[in-house]
C-alpha cells in the first residue's frame, strides 16, 4: 500500500498543505513534521520546500522570514485569500471525487 499511497498523494498533497496553512501559518519543516505526526511518514521534507515553492509563485500564499535561532532566517508561510479561494475549489473536488469513487466502491451507478 506505501506505494499507492504516494502516488495517491502527489494529486492531493498541495491541497493537504494549504489545508494545514489555512489554520495557521507553519515552515516547512513544521508542516513535513505534522504530515509525518499524522502517518505519512514517507514524505521527504525536500518535497515539502518544492511544493512550497511552487504555491509562492502561484501566489497562493504570503511568505514572512522570521529570524531563527539557528541559521538563516526561515520562511513562514500563511494562507492568502486568492489560497482560500483554491482551497475551496479543492474541497470540491475532493468531495466530488470521494463521493463517486464511494459509489464505485458499493457498486452503484
């Protein structure tokens, strides 16, 4: 099931993070070290910053660097409205997808 897991996650993982964002601003490794509290364990945290990266451009998110103890200063990432307005859409389409793949699943129409 790993395997299939991940590959199911690649379609949903940006929704998962936004989802996360939507309650509270994080970085990257707090959101890599929540998904993995919650069992998914197998995801790197370098796909993480990708994704990351990814939904700043797509302007999905504001980015606040906040000076860290260690090192350089870290990248806080929040959700912005032009995000809630994608996360919305996602949920939708989750909730599209999972009532017919429920349907398949008892063998309905």
């Amino acid at each position: 099931m790993g395997k299939l897991v991940t590959e199911m996650l690649k379609g949903t993982l940006e929704g998962i993070v936004l989802a996360i964002l939507s309650g509270r601003p994080a970085y990257g490794y707090e959101i890599t070290a929540w998904l993995r509290e919650q069992g998914f364990s197998d995801i790197a945290e370098g796909t993480i910053y990708a994704l990351l990266v990814r939904i700043e451009q797509r302007g999905l998110v504001d980015v606040e660097k906040v000076p860290s103890e260690k090192g350089p200063p870290r990248k806080v990432y929040s959700l912005n409205d032009q995000g809630r307005e994608y996360l919305e859409e996602f949920w939708r389409t989750w909730s599209f997808l999972a009532d017919r793949l429920e349907q398949l699943r008892k063998g309905g129409k």
